[in-house]
C-alpha cells in the first residue's frame, strides 16, 4: 500500500499481476525521469510488461529475460531527457540482451534535443561479437530524432522487424549511420512496412560486417522520403564478404533519395521488384552519382524511375564460385588464383566448407568453432538450411563420413559430404570447368568441378526524364552475363551505354524489346578504353526512332564485340553511327546477322568477308569515312547479285546497302542508299 501526499488516499498494486506496468514500478510522466522505473520494467524477470504511457528517461534499458513480451500502450513514449555528462557511443534506449522477444504495439522512442545522444539508437538487438540471440520480434515503433540508427540487428538470427516510422535519424559529423533500419550480420532477417522521412542516410540497411552471413533475406515495403546526405538510399544492401545472399526485395518507394535502390558487393540472388524512385536531385552530389537503382547482381522487375541523372547504373560483378574437387593443400584468402589450362587469373576473395550432414537435427549455435572427428579439422559455423553446413576454415580439411562436433553447443553430426567452395573476382578471362585451379601463395592445386557465376538480369521498367543516360554498364570486374528486356520511357541523353575499362570484360549482354524516347544522344553507346571487350552481343527490338537533336542509333567500336547478334531494330537506322565499326580487315560470321557495319576508323581501302549466304542472313554497311573504301567480299564461291562470281561489291563514302540471302550462297542487294553499283572488275 503507498500512501500519497494529502495523507488519507492510498493506493496498491500487486506485482505479480499480468502485465506489469511502468507506472506501478514509479514511473510517472509530465516530465519527470523514469530512468529506474523503466530500467527495473525492462531488465527484471517479469515475462509481460506494458509500457502504460509518457515517460522521460536516460535510456540504455536492457532487456536480458528470454521469451519477454514488451507491450506498448497506444501513444506510449520514452523521450531521452537531456544527459549529465557525455554518453558513450551506440547508446540504445532499449537493448535487447536475450532470446525470442517481443516489443510490440505502439511506442514513441524519441531522442528530443540530440544534446549528448549523438550516438544514440532507438532499439538494439545483438552485439556483433558474443552469442547470437534469435527471433526478436519488433513491431509498431516510432523512432525520431536519434543519432545512428532507429532500429539495429547485429549478428542475430531471424528477426522481424515491422510497422517502424522514422524520422530525423541524423548521423552527427564523423558518424556511421543514419539510417532507420539497420541490419547487419543476421541470418534470415524478415524487414517490413518501414517508413522513413528526412534521415541523414538510408531507409534500410543490409549489410554484413565480417561477422557472420547475412541470408534468406526479406524486404517488403520501404517508403523513403527526402534523405540528406551522399550516400543515401531507399534500401542499401552491401554485403562485402558475405556469400550467396538469398531473398527478395519489393515493394520499395523513394522520394528525394540519391539512390532509389542500392546492392552493392552482393555477388546474390536477390530479386528486387516493384520499385518506384522519384527524384529531384539532378545536378546530384559533389561526385554527381544519383542513381534510381544501382545494382550489381541478382534481377530487378517491374520498376518506374523518374528525375534522375541515371536511371539504373549497372556494375556486373561476375564473381565466379567454385566447387572443387582432387584438392592438394589450402588456399589462401587474397592469394592469386590461377588456371592451367585457361589461363585466368583472379584473386581469391572469400572459402568454406559446404558440409551436408546426417544425424542430430538439433541446431548449432551459429558463430562456434565445429571440428571434424577424424580430420582435426576446425572452422566457425557462418550458415545453415536445411541439412547444409556453411563452415569458414580455420584449420585442415573436413572430410566425408567423420563426426563434426559443435565446440559450444556439442552437437555432434556426421558428414555426408564435405565440398571446398572458392571465390574469386578480378580475372579478364572465363575459369572453364574440368581445369586444375593453383593458388599462386600457398601453392594449393584443386580441380574445378563446377563454376558458378549470378547473372544479372533487368526485367520491365519504365524511366522517365533523366538528365545523363537512361542505362549505364560500367565497373565490370570480371567476366559476366546481363540482360536487359521490355525496359520502355525516355532519357535526355544516351540510351544505354557501357563504360568498360582496361581488362573489364562481359561475357554475354542481351537487349531486347526496348523502346527509348527523346535521346539527345546515341542510343546504345560504349565508351570503352583499350583491352575492354564484349564476348557476345545480342540487341533485337530495339527502338529509338523518336529522338531529339542529333541522336543517331548505336555505337559499338571494331574489337569491342567478337559477336554481334542483330535483331529487327528499327531505331539503329543512323548514317554517321551504326552498330558495328569495321576498322580493320574483317571475317563476319552468320553471328553478325542483322548487324549494320560501317567504317568510321581511319585508313583506306579495307575488305569484310561475307559469312557464307544462307537463307535468313541479313547484314549492313555503310561507307561513313571519308577516305576509307570498303570492300565487301563474298564466301568461297558465294556471289552477290549483279557482280561476277566471287567478285566482291564496292561502297565508297557515303554510300550504303542491305544484304540478304533468300538462298544458299547467294547474296541479294535489297536496299541501298547512295550506291553505285560498283563490283569489282
């Protein structure tokens, strides 16, 4: 029983009722500190606690009681009140220091003046050292003027955070973040209907710090409005060192953002769709990179980008994986990496055993060392699904059939099978499979069994109003595939333009069914420094025909594209501009059907060999340079309607025809424009 000031009224409450209160622990509002009152709430044993109201505090609460519940009274609010003192960086209001608990209904976590919470996080689950805690569930917060971040997940499997409202999440000067959501090093985290307004950085964080994997990933519906700073982002995901993140992102709107949608470093299969990113930002930042989505691998679907400088910029990362076999000694991480038979070399970036067991289906604890019964061999447990082990090596070779044994947990299982897996970035040239691999440090040998590289892929979209190029291609760190298709709208310069630098190289780019208004510029351009190079090219339905200014069709430079696959294009129809240069005597192949080649190169008089006429072939050229005569040269015995047999047809500049071939080994001129008819004699 408490007896209150006047004397004669008093009041009482039980403790052991369900759920107990801030308020019957002495935390009251208007304005006074509840500091305690809300530690004693958050940190004591009981398994249901309701935070009934308004209260002012110093935070740093800890929640250390597994399996608790944490309920909000509607309109409920911690405010940080001002500090004695300085606080200590990443300063939680709520810290959540144990298993399977839950923070839900609604709560206001607010950081008032940021006098002395600079630092300061609305809501931290894990640590990124130490036990991994598992499924937290936070649900319904408000989060406003904090410093770092609004939400936090280090290192913990399977959270779900939900319905989180940011606002003003501003990193002081030399801060880290600034972000709503920020998730790093956590197992198959679940982020949803996430709100986030006027933050220094990004809406969602995905990332991984050199902990543990960060996998199975789910993002859905992200509003991200008017964010301050370079970078910021609707989604950020970077997951540097992190292997095979899986899952999806979609759903996502931001407004005022210099990148809609940022993946950097993810070498994943995350799909991204349903994106729509508005911007107002054209003259950009002080590096001028405002991007509607940048992505480096995995597939984007069904996006709408409108008033930015790029609509999508597009880094392949072509990482090749490996899974090896005949292994003779250990790799080395950063070591060179190179083939026998190919000659491709690469740095080795990231390794670990794929273990599929039998036994216990009770699970590790991610993070402890597992050691192989009969091998000795030893390494940290950074995944699991299904009966799969994703172990990185510390020491010697797992092996089929022995015992792998948790050293925390104890847990014992045998191994089925036990799969070395590498990966490495940097090489210009393709790792086949069935080549012997040797590490140019340790001296390690294996056997390519399988390689393995994310392509990426650009479904449906639409663009609209970007002040530079509507697509650009560019930081292409090895070999890799993309496709472009159905992506409609319109830019004030180039189309689609690839920045490939020495040693860059994609294996295969497909376009197809793309439609691009207003271009100023060129439609498909390449900007590409000497030894970068296209292996295959593949461009059909290509549309530009509305252009602006002197937009003039595609650019695609002589020893850039081995291979040129042409479709029906009605946009690649320039004269001063078309799709391949033959600068050089050249040997077209039934590859370069459809294709329109010119010679804007300087030199004189050059011959392009035909591909043998089949039927179905149709090829180009057009004679752009001033002193440069093509000559264009039937296959064996093939002949080109009008001239003798074998006899070769002449364009001088200026002129230009169509070949095709209705049947085998003959050529038909079907267009021309310009020409005079001249074979040679």
């Amino acid at each position: 029983m408490i007896t209150l000031s006047d004397g004669m009224t008093k009041t009482g409450y039980t403790l052991a009722s369900i759920p107990v209160t801030a308020s019957m622990l002495g935390a009251r509002g208007g304005g006074a500190n509840a500091t305690a009152a809300i530690s004693a709430l958050l940190a004591g044993s009981y398994p249901h606690v309701l935070i009934d109201g308004s209260y002012q505090t110093d935070g740093n609460h800890t929640i250390s009681t597994a399996k608790k519940r944490v309920e909000c009274l509607g309109g409920s609010a911690l405010i940080l009140r001002a500090p004695v003192g300085t606080v200590t960086g990443h300063h939680p209001v709520i810290d959540i220091a144990a298993d399977d608990v839950l923070i839900d209904g609604d709560l206001t976590i607010d950081g008032g003046s940021h006098a002395g919470y600079q630092a300061s996080i609305g809501i931290r689950v894990g640590l990124s050292t130490g036990r991994r805690r598992k499924r937290p569930t936070i649900r319904g917060v408000k989060v406003r003027n904090l410093g770092l971040a609004g939400v936090m997940a280090l290192c913990v499997d399977s959270p779900t955070i939900e319905d989180i409202d940011g606002y003003n999440i501003v990193t002081p000067t030399g801060g880290e973040f600034g972000d709503t959501v920020y998730v790093a090093g956590v197992r198959k985290p679940i982020v949803r209907n996430i709100r986030s307004a006027k933050c220094k950085r990004d809406g969602v964080v995905l990332t991984y710090t050199g902990n543990l994997n960060t996998t199975d990933v789910l993002v859905d519906g992200v509003f991200a409005d008017a964010h301050l700073d370079n970078p910021s982002a609707g989604v950020w995901v970077e997951m540097t060192g992190a292997r095979d993140p899986r899952g999806i992102i979609t759903n996502v709107v931001a407004n005022d953002c210099l990148v809609g949608v940022a993946a950097t470093d993810a070498n994943s299969e995350i799909v991204i769709s349903n994106v729509k990113a508005i911007g107002n930002r054209l003259s950009g930042s002080s590096a001028g990179n405002v991007f509607g989505v940048q992505i480096q691998s995995g597939r984007l679907d069904n996006w709408y980008i409108d008033r930015y400088n790029t609509a999508l910029q597009l880094e392949p990362n072509g990482e090749f994986q490996f899974a090896l076999s005949s292994q003779v000694g250990s790799f080395a991480t950063g070591e060179t990496v190179s083939g026998g038979t190919s000659g491709s070399a690469g740095t080795l970036r990231f390794q670990h055993f794929e273990i599929v067991i039998t036994g216990s289906t009770v699970d590790y604890e991610l993070g402890e060392t597992v050691t192989g019964g009969s091998s000795g061999a030893t390494g940290i447990l950074v995944d699991f699904f299904a009966n799969v082990l994703r172990v990185l090596p510390i020491s010697g070779t797992f092996q089929a059939g022995e015992t792998i044994t948790g050293g925390n947990s104890a847990i014992a299982k045998t191994a089925n099978s036990a799969t070395r897996r590498i990966y490495v970035r940097g090489s210009a040239g393709i790792f086949p499979a069935g080549e012997t691999i040797t590490g140019g440090t340790s001296g390690a040998t294996a056997v390519i069994a399988a390689p393995y590289q994310t392509p990426l892929a650009i479904g449906p979209g639409t663009l609209m109003n970007c002040s530079t190029d509507a697509v650009v291609v560019a930081n292409v760190v090895t070999p890799a595939s993309l496709s472009l298709s159905g992506i409609r709208g319109n830019t004030q310069s180039h189309g689609i333009r690839f920045n490939l630098s020495v040693g860059q190289r994609l294996r295969k780019a497909s376009l197809r069914d793309i439609a691009l208004k207003n271009s100023t510029s060129i439609g498909v351009a390449f900007r590409v420094t000497t030894g970068g190079a296209i292996d295959e090219m593949l461009v059909d339905g290509f549309d530009m025909t509305e252009w602006v200014g002197d937009g003039t069709g595609s650019s695609i430079t002589a020893g850039i594209v081995t291979r040129f696959i042409g479709g029906n294009n009605p946009g690649l129809q320039g004269t001063s501009s078309v799709p391949t240069n033959l600068t050089v005597n050249t040997t077209l192949s039934g590859l370069h059907n459809r294709a329109l080649c010119h010679n804007n190169g300087a030199g004189a008089t050059r011959t392009h060999a035909l591909p043998p006429a089949v039927p179905g072939l149709r090829i180009g050229f057009a004679g752009v340079h001033a002193t440069h005569v093509m000559n264009i040269e039937p296959n064996g015995t093939d002949t080109i309607k009008g001239g003798g047999a074998g006899k070769y047809l002449i364009l001088d500049p200026g002129e230009r025809v169509t070949l095709e071939a209705y049947a085998t080994g003959s050529w038909v001129v079907s267009a021309t424009v310009g020409w005079a008819g001249d074979f040679e004699l």
